[in-house]
C-alpha cells in the first residue's frame, strides 16, 4: 500500500555520492537523515560545509540543514544506526567500493558493514537501495543477508539497486535532472517507493528504467567501460597521429560529426583517472573473470593500458622539449585534478605525470585551482606554487594537464616574461595553440605533431 505521508529517507555514507544523494533528497522535499561513521564529517555537514568541492553542492545543503538560518530543516545527521534504522522507510547505501589492493576486484567491506550495521535494527517494513557501485550478483547476496538479519521478517524488509550516474563538477544537476534513473527490484511495491521518490525528476522527463538485480548492476560498470573505450579510442588514435604526421583534433571534429559517434569525450590527451573510471573498469573485468566471461572483457585491459600509456607519452615528450634529460630541469605543471570543477586528485593523470618528472631528478612546481591541499597530501614531495603564474616562474616547460577554464583564460604574452625558456606542451588539447605561438611561445599539444 502506498504511504499516506511522504516516505522518510536515510542516506548511509556521505561522502562524495551520499552528501550529494542527501541534499538533492530534501531539495525535492523529503525528510532525510545522513548518517557516516566519522563523526568530524557529521560535524561539518551539520554546519552546511561539505568535505569536498562539488560546484553548488555548499548552496544546495545550506537550504536544508536543521538548525542553519533559513533552512528548509529537512536534513539532518547523525552516527548512529538505531536513530537510521528507526527514522527511515527508504534507506540508500552510498558507501564507498574502492579497487582492493594488489588486485582488481572491487573492495565490498563498507557495503557489507552497512548491511551488517543497519539490518538487525530494522523492525518494520523498510526498503533498502543501492548507489554504491558492485560486482554484478552483490545485490542477490545482499538481498539474502537482509532477510536473513533483520526483525522485521521475510517481505517486510527488501532490496533495490539503483545505480549512480553523477559526473563530478555536475553532480548537483545530475542527481537534481538525471538523464535516467535505474532500479533493479523484485517486487511492485519497491518500484512503486521508488516511483514515489523520484516522481518529480520522472515528472520533468527523466526516463525510468526497471530492471532485475543483475542488470542494474551492470549498467553502471557497462556505462563507465563505453566511456573509458571512447577515450582510448581517440587517444589510440592520437597515437597513430603522432606517428603519421596527423592532427587528432581535426579528426576527432571530422568523426564527431556522424551522430552516431558523436562529439562528447572524444578529446585526446593524457587520458582518464579519477575514483570511477579506472577501478570501475578494473572490477568489471575481474567480476566478468569470476563468472567464467572474462573473454568478453578482454578488450578493457587494451583500453587500461592505452590509458596508462599517455601518462608515459607525456613524461617523453616534456623530456624531448627540454633537450633529451630531466635532471635539474624546472618543470611547471598546471593542474592536479583529475578534472576541472572538482578538488579530486584520486588517480590523476596530471598528478601522475608530475610525480613521474619529479621522480626523473625534474625540479616539478603544481598549481590547481581546487586541488592543492589533495595533491600535497598525497605527493609531498612536489613544488606547489599559488597561482599559474608563480608556478611558471623560471620553468624550462609548461605542461597544461588539467583543462580549467582559468588555464584558458591565461594571457601567454605575461606568462612568457616569467618562464626561463616559453615551451608548452598541451596535454588536454583546449589551448589556443595560435594564441601562443603570437607570443614567442614554442607549443606542441598530445596527438598533433605538426598542427
């Protein structure tokens, strides 16, 4: 039966996705309790500050938080899973699934403890649904361990998966307006609760697509791959460029134009990182492994190593700009990110790549916008300098890693009177190689030998 007051929704982990997932939830008006087990990350949601930059996503938790002037109310935190377990009718386990160490496989122990945590406190009729992203066959044996630890009883207390699509830098949007929304239930009351939850995003247009356990499971990993495979496949095909004189660019703009390839992520350069793409891509293919296709997948480790390959290319070429040796070589690097629009350095080609130069006796100095207290605690050993200009300060060469709109924006011919040699190697294809070379500027991008 369909509930007479709104469903109260609880979010489980608040870190990049459960902060986002918890916010968006009270902006379309429901009642919403996070919960994460640090209590210093509780303290700072509870005062509307968010761990992480995430454009408009400070703004959109400052309209809802208990207790903060002009707040809706609607969002609350705690660390305490009796509060969770008691508060909530719907409960989304945001949890993070990173890669295992030594291996591909994904890491399930924040999933597992969550499940473990919430399920024998659940004492009445609950629907439990999960963001994190998982191994395919996860959610049925999930599904059991509910049923197996939680009070309530049998069909009382269910499962859903419904898998995330947010693209850092837009996640507020993507969470707000998704361009589709994916449940994997076994029952008509879990996709009508679901139907109810997002009935306004679905009202807008968002498509909502039912679907079994399994394949909900699978449409993120299969989502994520066709990405990665766009990517390498233009940066193979940068790699062909280089070799025969070609310019990428160009090319990528002459096949974008068939609609049925079409533009987006279809710019060569050093290649994707971040928290999803790569271990996403690394688990699919040792889940795919476990279930006896590993066949099918075989083609994502091609797709692994293109990527990985242009960090090297790009090591090479500053190595070539500089007059074939390293040592002693003052390198800029502008960008730590691995995108623009957000603060995270996980898996970063840009970072990779600085941390390759520095470990080839280069003397690195970083700037980002958003990233600089990450890529300190993570390479400490690197120069990082507070704005593009004092990074650039008596360098040998320029690599431009990350596209911010800001390293655009730059004015060569002010930059040209800092550096000690004006070399600049675009690794992100967005500069205006035209632009640079008016100002004195030597400038070669990834994938355009000539251009």
């Amino acid at each position: 039966m369909a509930h007479q007051a709104p469903p109260r929704i609880t979010v489980i982990g608040t870190g990049y996705l459960g902060a986002t997932h918890a916010a968006a939830m009270a902006d379309l008006g429901f009642e919403v309790l996070g919960l994460d087990v640090l209590p210093e990350k509780i303290e700072m949601l509870s005062r509307g500050e968010v761990p992480m930059y995430e454009p408009g996503l400070e703004e959109l938790l400052r309209r809802h938080v208990a207790g903060l002037e002009g707040a809706s109310g609607r969002l609350r935190f705690t660390t305490s899973y009796e509060e969770v377990a008691d508060f909530g009718d719907v409960h989304f386990v945001c949890v993070n699934t990173p890669q295992r160490h030594g291996e591909y496989a994904a890491d399930m122990s924040y999933v597992d403890t969550a499940i473990e945590s919430l399920a024998p406190l659940l004492r009445r009729r609950a629907l439990v649904v999960g963001k994190s992203t998982v191994p395919v066959g996860s959610a049925d044996r999930l599904a059991a361990r509910l049923a197996e630890l939680s009070p309530a009883g049998e069909g009382e207390v269910e499962l859903a998966w419904n898998p995330e699509f947010l693209r850092e830098g837009f996640a507020v949007d993507d969470t707000l307006h998704p361009d589709r929304i994916v449940v994997g239930v076994r029952s008509e009351r879990a996709e009508t609760l679901l139907r109810e939850v997002y009935a306004k995003p679905v009202a807008e247009g968002s498509p909502f697509v039912v679907t079994d356990f399994p394949t909900a499971e699978l449409v993120k990993a299969a989502a994520n791959s066709f990405l990665a495979t766009k990517i390498s496949f233009i940066n193979a095909m940068a790699e062909v460029c280089e070799a025969a004189d070609g310019d990428v660019v160009k090319l990528a703009e002459a096949i974008g134009h068939d609609e049925r390839i079409g533009r987006k992520f279809l710019r060569a350069g050093i290649g994707f990182g971040g928290g999803c793409l790569p271990k996403d891509l690394r688990a699919f293919m040792a889940r795919a492994g476990e279930l006896g296709a590993d066949q099918a997948l075989t083609f994502l480790r091609e797709i692994d190593s293109i990527n990985m390959r242009r960090r090297g290319h790009m090591v090479e070429l500053a190595r070539e700009a500089v007059g074939g040796g390293l040592l002693g070589k003052r390198v800029a690097v502008l960008g730590a990110t691995f995108k623009p629009d957000s603060d995270d350095v996980r898996d970063s080609p840009a970072l990779n790549v600085a941390g390759q130069l520095h470990l080839q006796g280069a003397q690195v100095t970083v700037y980002d916008p958003k990233g600089m207290e990450n890529a300190r605690r993570l390479f400490p050993t690197l120069g990082y300098a507070d704005s593009a200009l004092a990074a650039v300060r008596g360098a040998d060469v320029v690599l431009h890693l990350t596209e911010w709109r800001e390293f655009g924006e730059l004015d060569p011919a002010v930059l040209a009177d800092a550096v000690a040699e004006r070399r600049i190697l675009d690794g992100r294809n967005t500069l205006d190689a035209a632009l640079w070379r008016k100002a004195g500027w030597t400038f070669r991008a990834l994938g355009r030998p000539t251009a």
